[in-house]
C-alpha cells in the first residue's frame, strides 16, 4: 500500500467515525426522552388508564416523531440518508431496555401489564431488542426518508 493509498483509507476512516460520532450526538437526546417516556406510559398502565389512551405514549410515536425531526434538520447533509439510518440503529435498542427492564419487573412481579408477553429471557431479549428495534428502525426510516425526500424537492426541485 502506498502512501496515497494509505492517507486515503484514513481519510475514509475518519470521515466514518465522525459520521458515527454525529449520529451518536442525534440519538443522544432521543434516548434521553425514551428513558422518560417508557416508565411514564408503565406507571399510567399500572394506574389503570385504558390502553387506547396511553397507546400514544410509546417508543413508536416518539421514533417517528424524531425521524421527521431529523428528516427536516439534516436534509442539506452530504449522507443524510445514512446519518438517519444510523441514529436509528444507535437509537432504538438502547431505548428498548427500558422495556426490557420493566417486562422483568413485571414478570417478576405479575403485574399484568402489556409488558408481560414473553415467557423467558431469552423470547424477551430477542423480543425488546431485536424485533422490537426493526419495529422502530425500518418505520423510522421511511418516514424519515420521506420528509428527506420532500425537504430536498422543495428546496432544490422546484424550478
């Protein structure tokens, strides 16, 4: 490898981590309000309000909610499209663990609430981070996709 080569693969390798460091930066708050959002809608099921009332206090709501946000702020990024996609892979299994968390307790617990549907850890664990992530990411990035798509068109498509 010569030294055009090798000042080009850290350039590319730079340009990546700081790529990652700036989707790091956009899920950070996002997180922040999953860690509130998912014990709040807990405390409400406990207490008894009908779960067609609480259903809008959830991790989907508020990913889309955050994936237009970013769709409008980043659409003049040179990756936008990749940025989004990975604050959402950064995002949305750590947001899970709350989750995850509370069907413990629950299950522990018997508590009854909507948290309670796997029967181990193992079904909750594949359940909360993995299933439940692709629940938020592959929505999340449509929509944030789309708002992309119309902030881009009505920025530069229109003559």
């Amino acid at each position: 490898m010569n030294s055009t080569e090798l000042t080009t693969s850290l350039n590319e390798s730079k340009g990546r981590y700081e790529m990652f460091l700036q989707a790091l930066h956009l899920a950070k708050i996002p997180v922040l309000i999953a860690m509130f959002v998912t014990p709040v809608r807990f405390f409400l099921e406990l207490a008894g309000l009908p779960e067609n009332i609480i259903f809008i206090i959830g991790l989907l709501w508020l990913t889309m909610a955050i994936a237009v946000y970013w769709g409008i702020k980043l659409f003049e990024e040179e990756h936008p499209y990749l940025l989004i996609l990975l604050s959402l892979i950064i995002f949305s299994p750590i947001s899970r663990i709350p989750v995850f968390v509370l069907w413990w307790i629950t299950k522990t617990w018997e508590l009854g609430t909507h948290y309670n549907i796997f029967d181990n850890w193992s079904q909750a664990l594949i359940g909360q981070l993995v299933y439940g992530s692709l629940v938020q990411i592959i929505p999340g990035f449509i929509l944030g996709s789309l708002t992309l798509a119309i902030m881009r068109y009505r920025k530069y498509g229109r003559k």
